[in-house]
C-alpha cells in the first residue's frame, strides 16, 4: 500500500473514533458533570452547662432544677407571753399565764456541703426553735451560727454532710433585663419557682430597721409573696446571685415588685459569721446622700453623679485621709458609684483596716484618696464578740461613742442579740443600751456579768434606746 494510503486511513480511523465518543458521551453516558457544593457547618455545644455558657439562654428548667434541691423551708417557733391578769394570778398563781407559741414561716438557701443556710434575720429573729425542712421532705433542727440586722442575714447550720448546695453567682456584673429566677416557699407551698428580669440594682428602701442599716436591693419582677424571704434569687446557671427579702405591696400580696439582697453582700456577711461569730464591719466615716437635681443646683455641682458627702466622722479614716464635707465620692477602687446603696455595696466588702482608693471630685476636680478602713467604734481592729449571758439570752457590745454622744449618756451596754432568756421575756428589744443594774452603773460587758452573779434576788435595769426612749424593766434570778 502507497504511504499516502496508509495514511489517509489513519486519519478516517481517528475521525471516526472522535466521533464515537462524541456520540457515546453525548448520548449514552450519564451526566458525571461534577457539581460543587458549599459545606455549612452547624453550630455544635455540649449539652451540660458547666463553665462559661451562652448568656442569652431562655430556658429555665436547668436552672429550677440545679436550685429548688438546695432552697429549704424554715419554719420558727418562739414563745410569747399571753395576757396576764394579776387578780387570776394573785388567786390562782401563773396557770394562766402560760406561754403561747408562736409559729413564722420563710425560706432559706444551702450554701456548703456540710449544711450552712443563709437565710433573713426578720425570718429567724426572736425565735427559740428552727426547723429545717428539706426539698426531699426530711427535717433538721437548726442552730443559729450569727445573724446581721444591718443587712438582714442570718446563717443557721444543720447537721448533715455532702448535701446540695448553691453555688455563689456574681451580682456585679448582673444586667437589668436579664433572667432570673426566684426560688423559696411562699404561703408554705414548698418549692416553689417564678421567673421574672432585673428592674433595677443598687435600690435603698429604709426597710432594715437596724440603725447601721446597709441597703444595696436587686429589683425584680419575679413573683415573691409572703414566705419566700430568706430564699434564693439565682441566674439561668442555676447560681445564687441574691436573697429574697421584700416586696412592695398595697395588699401584702405580689404586685410586681420585689427586692434581694446582693451575693456579693451576702458572702461577705456569710464569710466573716463562720470567721469571727460577728460581721467586721469596714467604715469610710462618712454622712452620704444621693445626688438630685436640686442638690446640684444649691451645690453648684456641674454634673448628676456619684454621692454626696454631708459630714465626716472625727474618729473615720476619711477625714484623716484628707476627705471633707462637699466631696462628691465618684470611685471606689476604681468601680463608680452613683447612689449611696452602690457605695455602702463597695465598702461593705471590705473590713477594717482594709485600704480603699477612693476618687473624689472636689470644687469639679477630680483627686485620689487612699483611706483606711475602721470599725463602728473609730478604730481599725476586729471586733470581737460577745458571748451570750446564759440567764438573760442575750449578746452584748460596746455601745458606739458617735451614739452615746447623740443620746446624752457617758456609759453604757447595747443588747446586740436576743434569745430565749430574762430580757426577751420582760419585752426588752435589741438595740437597748443597759445605764445601770440595780442602781450600779454599767461601763462594759464584763460590769454585766460580774453584777449578776454576784446578785441573788431581783435585777432592776435602767436604760435606754437608740431613738430616745428610756425604759425599765424588773425581774427575778
């Protein structure tokens, strides 16, 4: 065969296999086009809530169940005087003068394993028994370990190990409109659950009778009635950001507003009762008020913030620092506060002898102070406490010199506490400060104990209370 043969049926060769493939590709084979798609990768969490989770979290159940376990119900019983009538008794002695009981109700909050429940001083004040009763039904005497009327805390203990418990949660970083959630025992349905947000922090009610009253509220909307003082206000974690203490109600019942007390207070109070058996109480030595509109005006302030400063304490570490009446406190260790619950918050962590920066603007300029920290009575140690008088119930301080002074005396005692005893019994209120026993002038706690027991008979005590009042009571040993 020719060469140009040869190659002429190469190339029909090559032709028709193109066209083969063309046609066995076009119209035979399926379509194997690749096709390219986008790999969306789903957002993945783990299923437990341990750590630092999603803050915009909306459902509730973890937190209800990680908390209704540890909120107890607290029921008291004290003992009150019935009416005595002196011709019955002159006839027939004190048979009918019999004690009455009488029952309180409220809540409380497991904050350690091994059994200490914070709860409200109003809930277990005055009382002679305290009765615990857990979520599982089982019941426990309690003992009181310390109480603080000044903030409303009590701490009582029971007698278990390794029980439930909740954790502490951070108050200072909460945020209006967040979730919360109040747990305790309203009308003595136990365990029970509302839900609600934060309306507003840092709230001063004057509800806390205590003349050192220390008022900071977290104000919320969840349901809180009769019966849920002393429990807990937690987070969506299921952590104890407040206690609940108070509400604002025409009808006594819920109307929309209710108030705690803080954690960060609350461990503080709670820390120094196991430490010390007394709150250490830190002092700036200041008069404070918030700043209105009106107070700007008068004062020539050119700006509505911080608070306001009426007078200084001779014997406080604010006037040896350099602080004067006019100042206007900005910061306390760098974190503002603008009305005087947020202030006594911030100094309330503290104890004394503790050191503070405190910024304050003075004449519209602004200057760091540095300011040690005392206690009630003007100097920087701990206070130590009193013990209890085993036949008159009660415990015992050194009455404040700033309060001797208002009220015209140069000695006396304060009952600082009351139990079941003598005192409680005749009416005696804490807050009254003992002159005088049986006509000998009392100068210190140990004058107290030293008159009784080396009296037999009738005790005659004279005194006086912080808002003026003198009173007498009489008595047997």
């Amino acid at each position: 065969m020719k060469p140009k043969q040869i190659i002429s049926t190469i190339l029909i060769a090559l032709l028709g296999g193109i066209i083969a493939v063309f046609a066995y590709t076009k119209f035979f084979q399926e379509d194997k086009t690749p096709v390219i798609t986008e790999r969306v990768v789903q957002p993945v969490g783990l299923a437990s809530l341990d750590g630092e989770e999603n803050e915009n979290l909306t459902d509730f159940t973890y937190a209800a169940e990680r908390s209704v376990h540890a909120v107890v119900h607290v029921r008291t019983e004290r003992m009150r005087d019935s009416y005595r009538d002196p011709i019955f008794e002159f006839f027939y002695g004190d048979k009918y003068s019999n004690p009455e009981p009488v029952t309180g109700i409220g809540s409380g909050v497991i904050v350690s394993r091994d059994g200490y429940i914070v709860t409200n001083n109003h809930v277990i004040e005055n009382s002679d028994r305290i009765i615990v009763t857990l979520n599982n039904k089982r019941e426990y005497e309690a003992k009181i370990i310390g109480a603080d009327p000044s903030t409303d805390i009590a701490l009582i203990k029971i007698d278990v190990e390794d029980i439930t418990f909740i954790p502490y949660g951070d108050s200072d970083n909460l945020k209006i409109g967040e979730w919360v959630l109040a747990v305790g025992n309203p009308f003595n349905l136990t365990s029970t659950v509302t839900a609600g947000i934060v309306s507003a922090k840092g709230k001063n009610l004057g509800i806390i009778k205590d003349q050192y009253r220390m008022e900071s509220f977290i104000q919320t909307d969840a349901a809180v009635n009769r019966g849920n003082s002393g429990g807990a206000l937690v987070d969506l974690r299921g952590r104890l950001i407040g206690i609940n203490t108070a509400i604002i109600s025409p009808s006594g019942g819920y109307a929309g507003i209710s108030f705690a007390i803080p954690v960060s207070i609350v461990k503080k109070v709670v820390s120094d009762l196991i430490e010390y058996g007394i709150v250490q109480r830190a002092i700036l030595g200041v008069s404070i008020t918030d700043i209105t509109a009106s107070l700007a005006r008068e004062e020539g302030i050119d700006k509505i913030e911080g608070v306001y400063i009426t007078d200084v304490r001779d014997d406080g570490g604010a006037k040896e620092a350099g602080i004067k009446a006019g100042d206007i406190i900005l910061e306390i260790n760098g974190i503002k506060v603008n009305s005087s619950g947020e202030l006594q918050e911030q100094i309330n962590r503290y104890r004394p002898n503790d050191k503070v920066d405190v910024l304050i603007k003075r004449n519209n300029k602004t200057k760091h102070f540095k300011v040690i920290l005392r206690n009630l009575q003007g100097s920087t140690s701990y206070i130590e406490p009193g013990s209890y008088h085993s036949i008159l119930g009660a415990r015992f301080e050194e009455t404040n010199p700033a309060l001797k002074e208002k009220l015209g005396i140069k000695f006396g005692v304060q009952v600082a506490e009351l139990r079941a005893g003598k005192l409680r019994k005749e009416g005696v209120r804490e807050g009254f400060i003992i002159t005088q026993i049986n006509n000998n002038p009392v100068r210190s706690v140990d004058d107290i104990e030293q008159i009784i027991s080396n009296h037999k008979g009738g005790i005659y005590i004279e005194g006086i209370y912080p808002n003026g009042v003198i009173a007498y009571y009489a008595f047997g040993l």
